[in-house]
C-alpha cells in the first residue's frame, strides 16, 4: 500500500535550541563553541569568587558563562557578545552532543529521539523535514525584530511544500507558544488562505497554552536547571529575569490567585554603625561584625553584618549596600518585642603582647562561646565580645521618623560577652559610652502592602482563592491571595514587569488571556498527565540581610504551610502540586493549560483531538513510544483505501488482561485489531482464537514472541500450551522502564492470501475528539447506530475528560461495562459486545 510523507518542521521549545558564540569580547576564544549548553564552559565559569557581580552597576556576572546568555535588554545582549541559534536538525537534537566524548548527548536529548523516527520512516532534512530553530531568550516580537524568525519560517515553509500537502507543525512546549504566534504573524502577513493552504496539521505535545507557574516562579525565586553544582541561586535568577522570553511562559488571565502570602509585618534597619573601644576587641586587624536580634515573643530572629567596610579599633561602620536587615514579624508589633545588639570579632590577631597561655586561654574561651553561640540557634559567624540590653521596640519607635519613616536607634552597650571562661578577667567594663546606631522602620501588614506594592490590594484578579491554609507553627496565621504583579513589584522586578507589558500585553499578535482560537483548522494535541505538577505557592516574608551583590528576596516559600482539606493537592516547602489522586499535569505544565484546547474546540470549525499519556513527564514525551507512535499516524497518509467488509472470518484475542477470556477483535480495514492495556506487572501475553474458539488457536513457534524476535505463526489448532506472544518481554526478560502500567498497544493480526501473516503491536493513545458533538451511538447492525440517552454520553464524556479508558454504564436498567480503547459495549448479563462510536 503506497504512503505519503507529510512535510515536517520541528518548533522546538524554551532552552531547547543550541547557542553557539558568533563573537565575544569576554571570552575571544569560545567563538564558534557552544555556550547552551557547554558542560565545560559551564564548568570553569562556575569557578569564581563570593558574590553574583563582577560590577554590581553594570550588571556584569563574575560567571562568564552566565554573561554570555544574560541580555542586557528584551532585545539587546550583553554588550560584546553576540549568540546565534545553531541551525538545522543539529541545533534540536541535544544540547551538549560533544562533552565527554559524546556521553552528555543522550542526557541532554531534546528531539534527537524523534528525529530518528522521522528519519526511519524516510525523513530527510531540507526536503521534507526541517527544525525551525530559534533563539529561546528573546520575546517574540523580538525574534521578527531581531532575526526574521517569523518570516523566514513562511519562506521555508513554502519551500518544503512543494506537493501543496500543506506541512505538519511539531511543537513541543514553549514551542507550542511560538507557533500560536507564528500562525497570528502569517495571518496578518500572508492572510488566512495561506494557513489554510501550507499547514496541514498542528501536533501540540506539552503545550503551555495558558503559561505555567512554574515558569513564574523560576523567575522570581531562581531554577538552576539541574546545574545546582554551577549556578548559585543568585545567579540563576540573574539569568532569568534577563531573559524577555521569561513572561512568554507566565500564566495568563490570573483566574484564581497562583500566590498566598502569610500575613505578617516587616522590621527593616539600615545604616549600622558602632563604637566599640571597650569592648574587648583583640585587633583593629581582625573582623567586626554586628549580630542584631529581635524577639518577638513567640519566635526569634537573628542576623548578623558583613564585616565592617571600615575599623579603626574605635569606629565600626557597615556599608549600607551589604547590610540591608530585614525581620519577618507578626501582622501588628507586640507589645513584648525587643532588640538587642551583638558585637563580634573573627580572626587570630592580638595586638596585645599577652603571653602565649593568655593567648591560648582566649582562643579555649572563643571556642566555647561559638558552641554556646549555635545552641542559642545563632550563626557561628564572629566570637561574641559584647552586647546591649534587650530593648523595647515599641520605645524605639516612638521617635522623629524620617521622610521613608524610618528612626534613628542608637543602642548602649552595657555588658561584655559572658561564658565558662569569663572569669580569666578578658575586656573592660563596658560602660564607656560604646553603642550601636543604626536606622529602624516597622511596616505592619497593611502599611507593607502599602510600601512595597504601591497598592492596598495584593490581589486584583477577577477569580477568589481555591486553596486554604494553615500554618503548622501558628494556628491563628491568615494568607492572603498575591498577584502576580504585586509579587513582581515587591521583589523589584520593575523591568520584568515593562517587558511584560510592552512585549506582550502591547503587542497585537499576542493573546495575553489564552482565550482566542489559532488560525487554524487542525490541532493534534497530546501531553503527560497524572505527574506532581506546581499549581500554586505559599509565601511568607523572608528574615534576611539583603545585599547588592546577590540577588536576593524579600519573601520566601513558605515551608510552614499546609493545605486545608484537600485529597487532590499537596504542598511541600510551599509549593503546592495536583497530584495523581486527581487528574494533574505533565510535571511542569498544569492541566488546564495543557487542555486550553479544550475551549478552541467549543467555538467550532475547528478539529481537535487530545490525547492523554499517564505517567509521562514534559520533557520525557519527546522520547516516549506512544508519542512517536501517534507522530507516525500523523505524518503518514496511507494512499490506499481500506477494505471496510473485510474477511469473511472473525478472530478473537485472549490472554493474561482477559483473565484469558476471548474478546472480539475488529476490522479496521487494513487488519483485525485490539487494544491491550499494561497492568501493574508490566507485561501481557495473549493468543489469537479463530472464531472465538479455543480449538482453533493462532500461536507463536516460541514462549515471548514479540515482532523483534522471528518466529513462526502456528494454528489454528488446540496445541497451543505454553507459546504466547507477550508484550513488554524480550526473550522472558522485563522491558524495564520502556512499558508503563495503564500504557497500551493495538495488536493487529494481518491477514494475506486468507493465511495469517503476522502478528504485530504498536504503541496505542485513546483520542478524545473535541470537536464532536459529544453524543454517543451503539451500533445495532445493518448500518443503525443507537444514541446513548444524554446522561449516559454525559458520562462517556466525563470519563475521557479523566482519561479513564473502561466504564460501567446503566442504561435503561441494564448494565454495560464500556471499554473506550477498543471501543465497545458488552453487557454484562448477556456478554454480547456492541461497537461503539463518538458524533
């Protein structure tokens, strides 16, 4: 039977086209190399000192392989260095196909694996398949701007359908996001009839058509991508919130709240400085450090400076720009709170000419005091010398505020460091008038908001909350719902924020609601499903020392929190996941994004088909049989026409998912076939009946045939014990890790010359079709179908949404068990079996 080929273009999706360096003057000779993604490179960039900035006021990163994929702008890179995509196939197929001899390319696979399916099916790149790749950092207004992304994918799209077949679009995740926009581009440039004309079909995998929250929240609070032993946390949210593609990914609309802030106050001090002359300080050559702690009654919090920018032995002053406090408290300022002040030295030197038996006394005595330091839960950072009286905040805030409302403090130090060995007479009195000044200002929760936001409201979105907490510490802690851009602005994202606005809420062929339907008039889509995915967060406000040399942040999930009454999520650190006990997402994108579509297919004059794969990460789909499987029935276009009356004989299967009872198989034209669903071991072997009889039975010539392994069909007779074919073993061993329970195969007996041929299976994804009316028919034979009575297609419809594949179903008091694979009804009094079918 002849096939056709339809034409390809792969879209690849975020980080998932290789950068190489066209010039750099930061590094001349990486030109030419591969910075996305370079395990080398990586490697000796990471290879630097403390801290995120080379020049803070620059923005220039001590990474240098971090500098190099920074922008500068949504549509500037870092100036002296320019990127490109790596062209073609080669630019798709794995991200470091060259570090370690070649072993880093199959872990850092993208479409390598179904390129080598196309490839095996007859592909051949430049004629009828291509890899549209793209520079994944830039917006894509920027890409057009930038690289003439959009219309140079018209022109080689035009050149790939010479046949006038139109082409097949092959997106996988954030490359969905850019086809959507290319469609909208082409439109606009070339019309509808162009679309209509050159794009046959759309295979959406993964596809984050409303965004993803994670993609937020790696922005915000940094995602190293598995690089965790080269990327700082600071350096990964340098990264991404450089990035203008960053907001591509947001979730859309805000329906319901994504963010959930414990409410609390905020206790900020800046400006410290000290006067220390009698505090016991062993050198004006070693470290002074000032510890600050505040009691709030029912909890603590305690930080320390960096050591003075500058020290005397006298004056102590801390660079405001390393030293920024701020303590998370309680929504209102208690009454009981206080603040006390620590004053420490780190390092050996002594410039007092005690002998070495003093020396070593205060070395035993500092050793101590840092034991004694951790179990107060203090940082070993300094030996403590001296410190003040705790005192009341509520006195410290009665004071002149400025113009920011902050007060000036000046704290007296009124005791020397105490401990086991105090008593060997170290320091002076301290009553000389040594102190600790700095500037203070409380916000409560309202004033916060206020401060931080600009804003009384932390959320404005249309929809209210769907998830409840509770906070393991504080049973009287309330959250409240955060938005998106509230979140942005109180972590001084205000470039992110321009870039949102500008580059996507400004641009026309952009939909920032994830509402409009694609120009379009085919989508294949097909995602993971039932995997942990992040749906939402709890945050609460972070007791940190700020600092420019890191990028660091006011909130921080909240690890705390719990969910109240819920079976279907669970939170972990604060991060809230769907989980499998409902019907979750891909790992990374949730559900409702994924099944966008959905909503496209209810505006009409639109075919759509969906396609669940359990157990299937976003990632791991690009490598999974029953994806390329459902690629293969797309792309190929049989030119033959079935044979719909088919043998005049009829053939049943039985095996272990049977408990090896007969199910009928059927004819779809081109072979007898059954879909056989993986149970829980892994595996299932079967047999072929003629007739529906076990005195005629197709076998194989050998125990755990499958159609890698030759071998004869015997039968049909009754000598048959013991030789099965068997799918997910090779030779009686255990395909690990390659099928997957709830998984199915189509087993298809070919029938040539009245004599069966062979006996083979392919990886089998149940289709739900969106655009169908919906309604249900039973076929009663003779070419009459039965509809369903509402409900009961009501129901069929529920259930595919659920990715359920079998039914019990009661109609009209008789009951029905609904296999949706093989579509078909049997009734389970009399175990007659009906075809079924989707309107």
């Amino acid at each position: 039977m002849a096939c056709q080929r339809l034409p390809v273009v792969i879209v690849p999706g975020f980080c998932s086209t290789r950068l190489e360096v066209e010039s750099s003057e930061v590094c001349p000779s990486w030109k030419g190399q591969k910075v996305w993604l370079g395990l080398t490179n990586i490697g000796f960039s990471a290879m630097h000192g403390k801290g995120t900035w080379d020049d803070s006021n620059a923005r220039s990163l001590k990474n240098q392989w971090l500098q190099h994929l920074v922008l500068a702008g949504p549509e500037r890179e870092t100036p002296g260095i320019r990127l490109q995509a790596v062209d073609g196939l080669a630019g798709v197929k794995s991200l470091d196909p060259d570090s370690f001899m070649g072993l880093a390319a199959e872990a850092s696979y993208v479409f390598s694996p179904v390129i080598k399916v196309l490839e095996d099916l007859g592909y051949r790149e430049g004629i009828d398949l291509l890899a549209a790749s793209y520079d994944w950092r830039f917006a894509p207004s920027a890409l057009q701007k930038r690289d003439g992304y959009y219309s140079r994918l018209i022109q080689n799209i035009e050149i790939l359908d010479r046949k006038n077949t139109g082409v097949v679009l092959l997106a996988h995740s954030m490359g969905n996001k850019v086809v959507t926009y290319f469609l909208e581009f082409a439109k606009k440039e070339r019309g509808q009839a162009w679309i209509d004309r050159h794009i046959n079909l759309w295979i959406a995998a993964g596809a984050p058509h409303s965004g993803a929250p994670q993609a937020l929240r790696s922005t915000l609070f940094g995602d190293k991508f598995g690089l965790d032993h080269f990327v700082t946390d600071s350096e990964a949210m340098a990264f991404a919130r450089s990035l203008s593609a960053s907001p591509w990914l947001f979730p859309l609309g805000e329906a319901s709240p994504l963010f959930h802030l414990r409410r609390g106050g905020v206790l900020e001090i800046k400006q410290i400085s000290a006067a220390v002359p009698n505090c016991g300080i062993s050198s004006m050559h070693n470290k002074v450090m000032i510890a600050l702690e505040v009691d709030w009654g029912a909890d603590k919090g305690n930080l320390t400076t960096k050591s003075a920018s500058s020290f005397d032995g006298h004056s102590a002053f801390f660079d405001e720009a390393s030293n920024f406090m701020q303590f998370a408290g309680p929504e209102e300022m208690p009454g009981n709170a206080t603040i006390k002040a620590i004053v420490k030295e780190k390092g050996m030197k002594n410039d007092e000419k005690d002998s070495w038996f003093s020396r070593m006394g205060q070395g035993l005595a500092a050793g101590v005091m840092l034991v004694e330091e951790a179990a107060m839960g203090r940082k070993g950072l300094g030996v403590p010398r001296a410190h003040t009286e705790e005192v009341a905040l509520a006195s410290l805030l009665g004071s002149k505020v400025d113009a920011e409302g902050f007060v000036e403090v000046q704290l007296r130090i009124t005791k020397l460091a105490t401990g086991p060995l105090s008593a060997l007479g170290y320091g002076k009195a301290a009553d000389s008038g040594d102190c600790v000044k700095f500037r203070l200002r409380w916000l409560n929760f309202e004033n916060m908001k206020k401060t931080w936001t600009g804003s009384e409201k932390l959320w404005k979105g249309r929809g209210t909350a769907t998830h409840h907490f509770n906070c393991k510490n504080d049973k009287t802690a309330v959250y409240e719902p955060l938005g998106a851009r509230e979140l942005l602005r109180i972590e001084r994202c205000e470039e992110i924020l321009n870039t949102w606005a500008q580059y996507y809420g400004d641009d026309p062929l952009y939909d920032d609601t994830g509402d409009s339907r694609p120009p379009i008039q085919k989508v294949r889509a097909i995602h993971g499903v039932n995997i942990p995915t992040e749906v939402a967060y709890a945050l609460r406000v972070h007791t940190i020392r700020l600092k420019e040399s890191k990028i660091l942040t006011r909130l921080i999930l909240d690890d705390q929190a719990t969910l109240k009454d819920s079976t279907e999520f669970s939170v972990q650190g604060g991060v809230v996941h769907a989980t499998p006990n409902g019907l979750s997402g891909d790992g990374v994108v949730p559900l409702s994004s994924l099944d966008r579509c959905r909503q496209w297919a209810k505006a009409g004059l639109f075919e759509c088909e969906l396609s669940y794969l359990p157990g299937v990460e976003h990632r791991a789909i690009l490598a999974d049989q029953h994806f390329h499987q459902t690629i293969k029935d797309a792309v190929v276009v049989r030119d033959g026409l079935a044979c719909m009356d088919g043998p005049a004989r009829s053939f049943s299967i039985a095996g272990t998912f049977s408990a090896w009872k007969p199910r009928k198989m059927t004819w779809n034209g081109f072979h007898f076939v059954y879909v056989v669903s993986i149970g829980q071991t892994g595996w299932e072997s079967f047999q072929i009946l003629e007739g529906g009889s076990w005195e005629r039975v197709l076998y194989p010539d050998m125990k755990d045939a499958n159609p890698s392994l030759p071998h004869s069909i015997l039968g049909p007779d009754n000598k048959n014990a013991g030789k099965d074919w068997t799918i997910g073993k090779n030779r009686g061993k255990l395909l690990e890790g390659t099928i997957r329970f709830g998984s199915a195969f189509k087993v298809k007996l070919e029938i040539s010359g009245g004599t069966p041929a062979s006996v083979t299976w392919d990886p089998f994804t149940q289709v739900q079709v969106l655009h169908a009316k919906g309604v249900w028919q039973v076929d009663l034979g003779g070419g009459k179908w039965l509809d369903f009575p509402s409900e009961g297609s009501a129901r069929v419809n529920s259930a595919l949404e659920l990715g359920h594949s079998f039914l019990d179903l009661k109609i009209e008091e008789q009951n029905y068990k609904l296999d949706l694979l093989n579509m078909l009804q049997e009734n389970v009094s009399t175990k007659k079996q009906r075809r079924i079918r989707q309107i």
